[in-house]
C-alpha cells in the first residue's frame, strides 16, 4: 500500500508541477503583454519590469492552484485507470477507494496551503507589486500614507488630510480632520467633519467643528464644501484593494466602514471569498477522484479535456454567484460558497457510488 501511494504521489505531483508552472507562466505572459503599453511609453529599467512580473506570480499561483489540483488527480487516475492498474487493484482483493483516499488528505493539505499563501504572502506582494508599477513604471509619486486605522494624504494649498475610510458607494468618506498651515508652516486651522460627500466638483463636509488657531475661534457647521481634498478618483488608485488585505486586515477595514454607518457589499464579498477560495482545492481534489473512478473517460487527452470542462462550468458558476453578491442579489456568504458547496456536495456523491 505504501509503495503505491507513494508511486501515486510521485505521479501527481509531477503532474501537479507541470500544469501549475504552465498556468502561471501563461498568465505572466498575459499579464506583461496587458501592460505592454505601459512600459512601451514609460520606458522603464528591464530590472522593474521583472520585478514587478515576478511579484505578480503569487496572486497567479494562488489562483492556479484549484486547476492543477483537478488537472493534475484527472491524470493521475486516468492514467491508472488507462493502463489498467484500477482494474488489477480491485482483482487483488482491494479498494480503490482506500487506495487513493489519501488524496483527499493531501486536498486539505493543499487547501492549508492556499490558505496560508493567500493570507501572507500573496497581499503583501501584490502591495508592493502595485507600488513598482505606481512608483518605479509609471513614476506616480504616491500620496496617500496608511496608519493604524487611518489614511494620511496631501491636500490642495499645502494642507495634510487625515480620514479614517473611503466608501466607494456614493463616492463618501469617513471621519475627516483637514489641517492648513501659515506660509511659515504652523497650524492655522483645524476642519474635524463627520464625513463628507463628492457633490460633483467639491467635497461637502458634514458635521464640521471649524478651530481657528490663530484666531483661537471655534465654529460649528452642519454642512461645509471645501476643494482641499482631491477627487474620489485618488483614493480608488491609490487605496490598498481587497487583493492587497489578507483577511483580518479586510475585517477590521469592513468593521470600521460598517460602525460609521456604511456597508460595502463588495468587501463583505471578498471576505468570504478569503477562506471559500482555497477550499476549492479540496473540492476538485474530491470530484477528480469521483469522476475519475466512476467514469470510462479517463486517461490521457481525455481526461486533460475532461478538466477544462469542468474548470469551466466551475469559473462560470463561481463568477456568476461572485456578480450576484456584489450585486446584493446574494447574500454575501452564499455567493462565496455556493460554488464550492454545489460541487462538493456532486464529489461527494459520486465519490459514495464509486464502484469496488
């Protein structure tokens, strides 16, 4: 038994190589031809190129994982069963299903693994991959500064910002402290607002409390415009997406917007999506084993065929399920999990009829 597991092994993780190295690949090069026109007008140094390609490579593993998983335990298996080795284990007297059960460990295995990636070392690289494109490609100098639970940025006429959250729904942001200075550069006012809202071609302020230092003047207002802050656009190029949060960062980031009275669907969507993702290496792991024992397509092309199917309908349905939460149409967790759940649900079933 062990000899064959490890014979098994030995074969998927070849597979497993081949197939996850070729994904990735793919979409490096995917990914460099996207931004061909960038680096063609900028012109940058070879060396940022290649690192920003290269920090780009976790994100494309994370996400290649579940097909090389599923790729990978179709070839496996429809080797085996090509070759007639299923076959002979079962005229030996044994299981197949106990002869291979051992995958579903290394699914979960796997699944840890993605988990881990995508909670340490994918957000962090695809931060700084965006820094390497804003800064070193493109040459942006970057205005916005992240503190504990709060965004620092430059405003109009030398004044420095300070807001504790952007929404993107309805273009607002959250608490706001807005600084101006003498030409000498002490503090001249102190603007503490609520929030405030993009009316169009200003910032309206809500709930101000005005302090005039140099006048040493308190005023309060309910309702203010200012220009000192920079259009809602620099906040969406420039504020760290959900891709570059791992889940805890993400939580505390929806948890603050929620206890100012905001809700953004998309975030709560993403959340999920943290932990339901690296389940789907699992999940194919299951449905490859029950497809490939319980079908006569295995082997070879066909089962390379097979895989892209199934890869297919799977993006689809997940993506379909993803849009419908964002929209609100789903509830959060549902559009996350009900891809994975559906299909595990069909593995499990179909790994229950596996015929001995």
């Amino acid at each position: 038994m062990k000899i064959l597991r490890k014979y098994y092994l030995k074969e998927f993780f070849k597979f497993f190589g081949m197939v996850l190295l070729g994904l990735t690949a793919i979409s490096i090069v995917a990914e460099f031809f996207d931004k061909a026109s960038e680096f063609y007008s900028e012109k940058p140094p070879l060396r940022f190129i290649i690192q920003y390609l290269l920090l780009q490579t976790p994100r494309v593993i994370l996400f290649a994982l579940p097909f090389a998983s599923l790729f990978s335990i179709l070839m496996t298996l429809g080797m085996a069963s090509k070759w007639k080795e299923t076959i002979t284990i079962r005229a030996s007297g044994g299981s197949t299903k106990r002869v291979f059960s051992f995958f579903l460990v290394l699914g979960l295995i796997i699944s840890l693994a993605a988990l881990f990636l995508g909670e340490t070392i994918v957000p962090a690289a695809t931060k700084k991959a965006s820094w390497v494109r804003q800064v070193k490609i493109l040459k942006h100098s970057p205005k916005i500064a992240y503190r504990k639970e709060a965004l620092w940025l430059k405003g109009r006429e030398s004044s420095l910002i300070r807001i504790s959250g952007f929404v993107e729904d309805g273009n607002r942001i959250l608490k706001t402290s807005i600084f101006t200075f003498t030409p000498s550069f002490s503090l001249e006012k102190r603007i503490e607002a609520e929030s405030a809202e993009w009316a169009g071609n200003a910032w309206e302020l809500k709930n101000v409390k005005v302090f005039d230092i140099g006048n040493n003047i308190t005023k309060n207002y309910s309702s203010l415009m200012t220009n000192l802050i920079e259009e809602p656009k620099i906040f969406r190029e420039e504020m760290k997406q959900p891709d570059e949060m791992n889940f805890f960062e993400l939580q505390t980031y929806y948890s603050r917007l929620q206890k100012a009275g905001f809700k953004n669907v998309k975030y709560l969507v993403r959340l999920y999506e943290k932990l339901a993702y690296p389940a789907i290496n699992f999940v194919m792991i299951l449905f490859g084993i029950a497809l490939a024992l319980n079908s006569n397509w295995g082997g070879g092309m066909r089962a390379v065929g097979l895989g892209v199917i199934i890869s297919i309908v799977y993006w689809l349905s997940y993506s379909i399920t993803i849009s419908l939460g964002t929209t609100g149409i789903l509830q959060p967790w549902l559009a996350s999990w009900a891809s994975p759940i559906v299909f595990g649900i069909a593995g499990g079933i179909m790994y229950s009829k596996i015929n001995e």
